[in-house]
C-alpha cells in the first residue's frame, strides 16, 4: 500500500491549482479527525481524503471525475475501500457504489462541508478559522450567492448520511481543519494577529 507521502505526490502531480489542493488537505484532516472518533484507520480515511479529488482538475466532466482517479490508483495498488469511497462521492456512481459503508459516507459528509467552511473563514476580518463559529457558518449557507459553487443540499445530506447533528459536524470539521490551518492558509495574516491581540 503506499504511503501518505505518495498520495501526497500523486496529488500534487495532477493538481497545480492551490485551492482546490488546499481543498483536498481540508477533507484530509476531516477525515482523519472522523477516524480517530470511529476507531478506524486513520491513514486509511486520511488519504481517501487527500486523493479524492486528484483527478478533478484534469477530469471535471463528472463522467469522468473519480473514473479517471479510479484508475490511477488502483494501478498504483492503493486499497480497493479507498477507491470505492472516492467513486460513491460522486453522485453519477451511485448506482454501482452506494454509500454503504461508514468510509464512503465520511468522504462524502466532509467533502462539501470543508468548501463551506473555508469560505467562511476567508472573508472574516482575521482571514483565519480560528474561534468561527457554527453559527456563521450556518447564516452564509442561507446566503445563496455565497460560495454558490457548494452545494447545500449535499451539505446537509452529507451529515445526515453520517448519522450526525448538521451543527455538531460543522462544529468538528472546524476543529479538525483548525489543528492544520496553517497547511490551509487559514490561521490568518501577521498583521490581523497582531490587531486582534492588541
């Protein structure tokens, strides 16, 4: 099985856009942190996450997305619960590769959840994820014209699939992305530390 560094350069071959690597890390964090509370494979879930979008940049027709990943890891040897997850995320596989499994249903609960998130963070004053609160991010998911690019039907989908309060999961996908923000680009710039702290 190959190793998280090895997903990290199969990752990053294919995707040179920032945000949607930085994206990826998100989900990776999230999914380590779900792990850790089920008492499963923290590498396992972690690089499900990492991977699970490697292959959008180059394939965004969803025909292809996750088809294209699919393919690449499995000629790489990767686990075959790591390829199934990233396959049912996509919504046009489902008939093929329901969400059954807890792994499956991880990936697809933090996948947009973590978009959300971000978003919300960047357009605080700090630029930074620590301290948010659900509740803001619950008001921007009302606001249609912010971060159009999420969906929230899947957002409330996802949680509800996992079998967890909507609040409660942004609340621990918060946690988990904060342990890593400055991966993420959202622990805030030295100028608004320094206003905050004053």
């Amino acid at each position: 099985m190959p190793t998280r560094n090895d997903a990290y350069a199969l990752m990053t071959s294919h995707v040179k856009n920032e945000n949607l690597q930085k994206h990826m890390l998100s989900v990776e964090a999230a999914m380590r942190a779900y792990a850790r509370k089920y008492g499963e494979d923290e590498e396992l879930w972690a690089m499900t996450g990492l991977l699970h979008d490697c292959d959008y940049e180059e394939y965004p027709d969803l025909k292809e997305h996750t088809q294209v990943a699919a393919r690449w890891l499995a000629a790489d040897g990767y686990d075959e619960r790591i390829i199934y997850a990233i396959l049912a995320h996509n919504d046009i596989n489902l008939e093929d590769h329901p969400r059954t499994d807890l792994l499956s249903k991880g990936l697809y609960a933090c996948d947009e959840i973590t978009g959300m998130i971000t978003a919300t963070a960047l357009v605080r004053p700090t630029k930074s994820i620590e301290g948010l609160e659900v509740s803001s991010v619950r008001k921007k998911m009302k606001a249609k014209a912010f971060a159009a690019g999420v969906n929230r039907e899947d957002l409330v989908k996802g949680a509800e699939e996992l079998g967890v309060d909507l609040n409660e999961h942004i609340a621990f996908v918060i946690q988990a992305m904060t342990e890593v923000a400055d991966t993420l680009g959202l622990a805030g710039t030295s100028d608004t530390k320094q206003e905050v702290s004053r």
